[in-house]
C-alpha cells in the first residue's frame, strides 16, 4: 500500500489544552479514525532551541518526542489541517512509504 509517514515533532514536556502535546495529537488521529500511531523519545537532540542529551541530571521535557503516522495523503492534510486549526505550531516530516506484511 502507498502511503506517507508523517512525523510531528514536539517538546517532551509541552502541553495542549492541559494535556501533553503528544498525547493530544495520538488522540485527535483516533478521533479522526487514523488506525495507529505511535510517540518515541529521544536520548539526545539539538534543533532552534539548542542540544540536549538523556542523563542522569537531564532535566524532564526538554527532550524531542516524534509522533508518527503511516496514513494515505489525503488523512495526512487532515491531521495537519486539524493541527493548524487548534493554533499549534509545530515541525513535521512527511515522507513516502510503502506498508506491507511479510509473508
């Protein structure tokens, strides 16, 4: 099946509406019927807002978390047109896929 994987990046600790960012959009794609996705914590990153790095002292919600669909094209300008429409900002991927099973 053709697909795209669509990658929205958000801060660890930021929040939407009360709730964690990431938690927010894993929600609003079931709601908008989107069959699974799934949020990975960095260890380490660096971006606009400079490094940072999982460790012992590492303050929490600093660190990057992905949260990444594998959906068609038309349900990716869907969630991203619900993200823009709740006023948030954020980094995103969207690249081409193939899903499959092996045999």
């Amino acid at each position: 099946m053709s697909a795209v994987c669509l990658q929205v990046f958000v801060s660890e600790a930021s929040r939407h509406h009360g709730k964690l960012t990431y938690e927010w959009l894993l929600d609003v794609a079931q709601g908008l019927g989107i069959s699974g996705g799934s949020a990975f914590r960095a260890l380490a990153g660096f971006g606009r807002h400079g490094r940072h790095d999982a460790g012992f002292f590492e303050l929490a919600g600093e660190l990057p978390v992905v949260v990444e669909f594998f959906v068609d094209a038309a349900m990716a300008d869907q969630l991203l047109k619900t993200i823009a429409e709740a006023g948030l900002k954020l980094v995103y991927a969207r690249l081409p896929a193939e899903i499959g099973v092996t045999l």
